[in-house]
C-alpha cells in the first residue's frame, strides 16, 4: 500500500495541510516545532482509527 496524497485539518500544529507523496521516499525536514511529528502522527493516527476488515 502507498499513500499518495495527504490532507489534514485541524491535527495540532495544523488547520489546512494538503500535499501528494513520491511513490519510492519522502523525506520530512523543517526546523523544531514545525510539524514534521505531527505529519506522522496524523498518518499513524488514520491507520489506527481504521476499521480493519472482518
């Protein structure tokens, strides 16, 4: 599974972020307390509030 593009709204640091993934790396790089956590973090928490199927 590869994720391609990415929206959040209102996830922490965040009130509108919008942005498509390189199928093969991406690399998140920004100074501290800019959000690169929190990317991730909204990643993890999607996967986690998914319903797995049965």
């Amino acid at each position: 599974m590869h994720i391609k593009h990415i929206m959040v709204k209102n996830f922490r640091c965040f009130e509108h972020l919008e942005f498509d993934l390189n199928p093969d790396i991406n690399i998140f790089v920004g100074n501290n307390g800019s959000g690169k956590s929190a990317v991730l973090d909204a990643i993890a928490f999607f996967f986690l509030m998914m319903k797995l199927p049965d």
